[in-house]
C-alpha cells in the first residue's frame, strides 16, 4: 500500500471515530433533555395539583392561581411555582362569621398538606 493510501486510511477512521463520538453526545444530550422534560411535566402538574387543593379548600375565599414558569428544553413553559390569594378581611360588623371565615382560610392554607387525597384526585386529571 502506498503512504498516500494508508493516510487516507487513518483519515476516514478519524473520520468514522469523530462522527460515532458525535452521534453519542447528540443522544446523550437528547436523553439529558428528555429527562428534563419528564422532571418539569411532573413538577407542574404537582404545582398546579397543590394551588388548585389550596383554591378548592378557599371557595369563595380564594383567588385564581398565579403560576410562575421555566421554560424547558423543548420550548414549553412548565409550572414550577404557584400562589392562590385569599381574602383575609374580616366580615364587617360580625365577629362569628370573621372567626368561620378564617377557620376556612386557614384550611385552605393547610390543604395540601392535610388533604393528600385531594392531591391524588386532581393529580390525573392534569396529566396530558
């Protein structure tokens, strides 16, 4: 074989070896991504689970639901974070009902963490 030959030889298998390197990191890049997307869907749909226990519990009470977002990989906005605003003023001119009120609103504050059922059941009808 002539020298030309056996370094066009080494050529192509650096060749080969670089595109079989790259092809690795693309799908260890694209797993890494995949696996970001999975962590972000199921946060938001915990989140979203978690405000809506806390609105459910608050009825007339509670406010809408405030998301904030992250942006993942595939360009989607995820929930990653949440609020409900609850009206904590107190009933003009009766104390009974104040008191009634805020027992309600406290409920609605410790939802998520007294009502896992409640979690369980909001938590399907989020998944997509």
């Amino acid at each position: 074989a002539s020298p030309d030959a056996s370094g066009d030889t080494e050529l192509a298998e650096a060749e080969r070896s670089k595109r079989s390197q790259l092809a690795k990191a693309e799908a260890q890049l694209l797993q890494a991504e995949q696996n970001e997307i999975r962590e972000l869907a199921a946060r938001d749909r915990e989140v979203r689970a978690h405000e809506q226990a806390h609105m459910a519990v608050g009825g007339q009470y509670a406010g809408s639901m405030s998301l904030s977002y992250e942006r993942g990989p595939d360009g989607r906005l995820y929930a990653v974070g949440g609020e409900v605003s609850i009206d904590t003023a107190p009933v003009p001119g009766d104390p009974q009902a104040t008191i009634d009120k805020m027992e309600q609103v406290r409920r609605a504050a410790l939802a998520p963490a007294e009502h896992p059922l409640l979690i369980a059941q909001l938590l399907p009808r989020l998944r997509s």
